[in-house]
C-alpha cells in the first residue's frame, strides 16, 4: 500500500496577496470601530434626554457593535500569527469564533430591546421629536458610511459579514428612529416609537441567528455550503479511468472561503499512484477550486474498511 499525502497546509506558505487583502479589511474594521464609538455617546444621551425607546435601542446597538468590531480587528490581528506545532493550521478559527460571538450578542441585544419595546407600549412616555430624529439622522449616516467601508472589503470572508450585519442592523436601527419621530410629529402617536424599534429587532434577530448557525456550522467541522461529496466523486472517477473509486471524503474549511479536503482514492491495478495523484490534485484544483488537500492512495483493500 502507498500512502501520499499531497499538501501540508502551513500559514507561512500562503500568498502575499491573501495577506494584503487581510490587511485591507482589517484597516476598513478599525476605521469602522471609530466611527461606530465616537456616535454611540451622543446617541446614548439623546435617547435619555428626549425619551426615545428607538434611540436607546439604536445607541445600545451600537454599543454592541463597537464591541463586535472591536473584536472583529482583534481577530484580523491574531490570524496574522503564524502556524505553530500546536496549531498546525494556525489562527484562521478565531475569526469564526469572533462571528459566532457577535451573533450571540446580536441575539441577546434583539431579545432586550422587544421586552424594552413590550414595557414602552403599555407604559407610554414622552418623546421629543424633533431631536430625535436629528441624532437618527445623524447615526444614520455614520452608520451607512461604516457599512459601505465593511461591505467593499475583498473576498468571502465570515469575520468582515458579521461586521457588516451589525453595522446593517444599526441603519435599521436608525430609520426605525427616524420613522418614529416621523410618525409622532404628525399623529402624536407615541406607540410608533416602541412598537418600530420592535421591527428592528426582529430584523436584527433573523440576521443574527444566520451568522449563529453558519459558524456553529464552521466550528462543528461541517462541510462548506456549496460542497458535493457525491458530484465530487463522479467526477474523479469519469475523468481519471485509472481510479478504481474515492471514499472516505471528508471537507471543512477554516473560516476563511478555503476549503481542505481528505479522501482515499483506490488506484487500478497497473496504474501509476504517483501520477494518479498528480491529476487528483489537478482536477480538485481546477473542477471544485480545492487546492489544499491529503489524498490517500491505495492499490490494495482500504485498510479503514
């Protein structure tokens, strides 16, 4: 029996390019991170001044999310730390677990602002809104500017979607806001103010719960989203004649849009493994856009059964 292991994933290998996008979106989430802090005071005061349940829930949004990109950044920074003997795949993962967390904390922040908003409907209070929705507008736009510096960072990457979501619930946060004080200047109708802010959240909980799911997916070593072990298999067996059959497929990624890949792959009698597993590789590359892989290859019966 012959065993290849085709590819050793190791951090110090990786292309500069993959390092100066890194290095771009981690600048966009500082950047982000000063904008979203320098605000959340001011609109933190303004809802406590003037009454506003909308303001309160943005600001504490915020808050939230200068912890999130706070964290974010931290993330960027530690996946920059190379592979070391005991993570031989470096520190891609921290970026997940930095999502996961800002999920987390967006789900909390959903569920205290609809029992926020419920106390508000039935003990109504003052609202002024004409400031209101000068602080909203405000936000608004600070919060636009930190979701359009996120949304243009480069590549799949989890950590930088999480950012954005955040940021995305805060607009949300301020056109309820906004429309709140709207409503109020018109009607008089107060119940606008908690009754939108609890639309928010719900928005809010919806994204939150998909960044939840997709790194607890992650961080369970599930298979990427687009991966098909069946079509996988098909293919290598229709292209390469001299495969006798892959099994044993088993697909992760680290978080970060690269997928690694095991299998076994029996050889036919009389074939070259060397060569066979030079196209393996090939077609893994160019086919599924696989290039960090361990392919096992037999010429006997598998010794895992």
């Amino acid at each position: 029996m012959l065993h290849l292991h085709a590819h050793a994933h190791n951090r110090k290998t990786d292309p500069d390019p993959g390092h100066a996008v890194a290095g771009r979106n981690e600048r966009r989430v500082l950047l982000a991170f000063v904008l979203s802090a320098g605000f959340m005071t001011a609109e933190a005061a303004g809802g406590l001044l003037f009454g506003s349940l909308a303001l309160l829930a943005d600001a504490a949004h915020m808050l939230t999310d200068s912890a999130a990109l706070a964290l974010a950044w931290i993330a960027f920074r530690i996946t920059r730390r190379p592979a070391d003997a005991r993570r031989s795949y470096g520190y891609h993962r921290f970026q997940v677990l930095a999502a996961f967390l800002n999920g987390a904390a967006m789900i909390a922040l959903s569920f205290w602002i609809a029992v926020e908003a419920i106390l508000r409907i039935t003990q109504p209070v003052e609202i002024s809104p004409w400031p209101v929705m000068l602080i909203a507008t405000l936000g608004l736009g600070v919060n636009i500017g930190s979701y359009l510096l996120l949304h243009s960072g480069e590549g799949e990457n989890l950590n930088m979607r999480g950012a954005a979501l955040h940021v995305m619930g805060d607009i949300l946060g301020s056109v309820a806001a906004i429309a709140a004080a709207l409503i109020i200047l018109g009607t008089g109708w107060t119940p606008a103010d908690p009754l939108l802010s609890l639309l928010s959240a719900m928005v809010i909980l919806r994204s939150a719960w998909g960044i939840v799911r997709r790194t607890t997916h992650i961080l369970l070593e599930g298979a990427p989203e687009d991966f098909d072990s069946a079509a996988l298999r098909q293919e290598l067996t229709r292209l390469l004649p001299e495969l006798e059959d892959v099994h044993h497929i088993h697909a992760w990624t680290l978080g970060d849009g690269a997928t690694l890949l095991t299998l076994h792959a029996a050889a036919k009698s009389g074939s070259d493994p060397e060569l066979l597993l030079r196209q393996i590789k090939d077609v893994l590359a160019e086919r599924f856009g696989i290039r960090h892989a361990t392919v096992q290859m037999e010429t006997r019966a598998c010794p895992d059964g």
